[in-house]
C-alpha cells in the first residue's frame, strides 16, 4: 500500500514533461514524432560559456558553494541587473538557484501561507498554478483570450483583487503565448497593484532576451513598484542552458533572506561547475542571443503563415519567446471515428498519434481552446510537422 502525502496526491504531473516523455517513448520505440511539445532552444551551449565550465573543473570548483551563489556571480547578476533592466539590486538581493523554476518555488514558499490567494494571467505556464498549490494557496485565475492578444487589462487585475490577495505572477514576453506587454500596458498595471498594501509582483522575465518587436520591461525598474517586485530571470533560454539549471531572483532583501534560508534547508548552493559557466555567460558578447533571436523570428514568422493555412486554426503572431498558441475551438466535439475531441489535451494527443507530432494540450496552460506549439526546431521540421498537423485534422468531422 502507498502511504503518499495529500500533497503529492493533488499535485499534477507538468503536461509538458510528459508530452516529451510520451514523445520519448515513441521514438525509442523507431516512430518518427517531431517534438514541438518542450520550451527548449535546439542550439549548443556557446564555446566560450563552455570554456568557463571546463576552467572552474580544472581550476578545482568542487566545494560546497554558497548558498545564494558565488559573490562574483551575484555581482555580475547584479550589474547585469542595474545596466540591463534598469533595476539596483545589490549582491546581496540576489539568490542563485537550481533554474528560473527552483527560483519561483523558493519565492513561492517564502511568501504565500495557506489561504492566500495569487493571481495567475492565463494563458500562464504550467508549473504556477501547482507551485502555488503546494504552498495551499489559492490560484485566481483572469483569463485573457486570443481577441485581446492574450493579455488583461488593469481592470481585470484591480476586480481579482481582494485582501486575501498575497501575489500576482506576471510573465512576459510568455509562455506558452509569446506576448509581450508594452511599457504603457505594464506601467498601468503596476498602478493598479501599487494601491494595494501587501500585494507583490513575481515577474517571471526568463525569455527577455527573445523580443521581435518593442522592448522588454522589468516590472521593478518602475520606481514606485521596485519595493513590491520580485525579479526571476536565469540563463536557460538567453544563452541556451537549460541543463545547466542556473536561474535567480532579485528582490527585496527581507524576500532574498527568506529564499536563502529556505534554500539552505532544500538545495544549499547549487552546482559549482554551472554558477562558473553561468557567470561566464554573463561576461561574454551576447552574440549567441543575437543568433538565435534571429533564428526564432525566422521561424515565427515561417510557422504563423503555415498555420493559418490550417482551416479552422486562428493564430495570433506572438512578439516574442518561441511559442504559438493557435486556437483550435473548431475541432472540439469531432471525431475520427475512433476517438471523439472532448478537449484540448485529447487534440495534442491525437496529433501524437495521428500525424506523429508532439504538442501540448491547452488546458493545463489554463487556456482550453488552444493547444501550445514550441517553435525551438529546424524550419525543415516546421515545415514537415504543420504538414502532417494539417493533413491529420482532415480526418476530423
């Protein structure tokens, strides 16, 4: 008998993990499926990110590091910080952890107790609403629907609210949606929440660096927010590092204490051989981000015009990341015979099976209707996997 936690029980498996995994499966067993399913760039760490890793082996990083990370490396996180996003967060405001993910738990954790609620922008990414669960708070949901650019307006944000109200997790540019909200519509919303005492912002910025149009804005480089922000940001999607699991925070220092005290207990200081590589990211050009910033624009622009050759399909162009979340509203209630869409989640998985093209089902995003589509592959693959997308759903009637 299995004695497990009604922690664990109600806790969900992230749809996006077991999308690749079911995707896995099928190619172990010599099915050819295209992943679009993982937020993953498919480019190779940089050579110079590379070589720091293989300086700090040789140069004997094999101690426990600090907790919140190497002094240098939270410098340098700091003056990317201050020159980058406008926003003064010394050393010590800053707190180095195993990913943005690891970042967002400890936050999470350090802030909301039982009962509190936290408002989530949907579409929102898959791991806050459990995130949020696992510290028993409540999960609010404004939803913002493809008319709208998938974005809320202050209004929706200031009638959530409530005095239950602990925190507000706020992403841009998004995932899955790729929006990204412009100065004017943050500034505004930042007004709205500023009125309200003991409301935060968690802004999740780990895909800054991935912007086609406009500018990316830190919701704390608003002066009169900086005191209510909490900043997430790590080095996974900018320098292509998901591996190596290095993400941060930058916040108020009562906030930065708490996550180390918290970390000390979970993780202590993550991985030596990554905070030397990551720093060493920090420290160099910036041209790999240009590169593959270039890449995913490409690529945008290639998957939005095939996909609104599929009938039935409506697609909004997103401004940044390298997601798109088509609304497939029209295929819910058909059949193939076999298999009857109930959901969106039921559509990913006929699209596995059906056109060997691995997605993932919206409703786990909190947006039902749609499903989500990583562009982070070759053009020759987004080429192949909307064709056979489009030559599946013909089948449905």
């Amino acid at each position: 008998m299995e004695y497990l936690s009604d922690r664990i029980k109600s806790l969900s498996v992230s749809q996006t993990i077991a999308m690749a995994q079911k995707s896995n499966e099928l190619k172990a067993k010599g099915i050819d499926i295209i992943s679009l399913s993982l937020g993953e760039p498919d480019f190779n760490t940089p050579d110079y990110v590379k070589e720091a890793a293989k300086k700090a082996i040789d140069d004997n990083y094999s101690k426990y590091p600090p907790v919140p990370g190497y002094q240098d490396l939270r410098e340098a996180i700091s003056n990317k910080f201050r020159q980058e996003n406008h926003i003064e967060y010394t050393p010590d405001q800053i707190i180095v952890s195993a990913g943005a993910k690891h970042s967002l738990i400890n936050v999470i954790l350090s802030i909301i107790n039982p009962g509190d609620e936290v408002i989530l922008l949907a579409p929102y990414w898959v791991s806050y609403y459990d995130q949020v669960a696992i510290a028993g708070g409540k999960p609010v949901i404004i939803e913002a629907k493809l008319d709208s650019d998938f974005k809320v307006s202050p209004a929706q944000i200031e009638e959530a609210i409530t005095s239950r109200t602990r925190l507000i997790i706020f992403n841009s540019p998004s995932n899955p949606t790729g929006m990204v909200y412009s100065r004017d519509e943050m500034e505004k919303i930042a007004m709205v929440v500023a009125k309200h005492e003991g409301v935060f912002v968690l802004s999740d910025e780990i895909y800054e660096y991935i912007i086609f149009e406009g500018e990316h804005v830190s919701m704390a480089s608003f002066d009169f927010m900086y005191d209510k922000v909490i900043t997430i940001n790590g080095v996974s999607k900018g320098y292509a590092m998901t591996g190596w699991r290095i993400g941060y925070i930058g916040a108020p220092i009562w906030i930065a204490k708490a996550c180390n005290k918290l970390q000390g207990q979970f993780t202590s200081g993550v991985c030596s051989i990554a905070q030397r590589a990551a720093l060493g990211a920090l420290q160099g050009n910036g041209k790999s981000q240009k590169i593959m910033r270039d890449a995913f624009l490409r690529r945008r622009n290639l998957i939005c015009n095939l996909l609104k050759e599929v009938e039935g399909m409506k697609v909004t162009i997103p401004q940044g990341a390298f997601y798109v979340m088509p609304d497939i509203t029209c295929y819910l209630g058909k059949s193939d015979g076999e298999m009857k869409i109930k959901n969106s989640d039921d559509l990913a998985l006929f699209l596995l099976d059906k056109a060997q093209v691995a997605t993932v089902g919206g409703d786990s995003f909190g947006a039902p209707d749609c499903i989500r589509i990583s562009y982070a592959t070759s053009d020759d693959l987004l080429i192949e996997a909307v064709r056979r997308i489009k030559a599946a759903l013909t089948i449905l009637k």
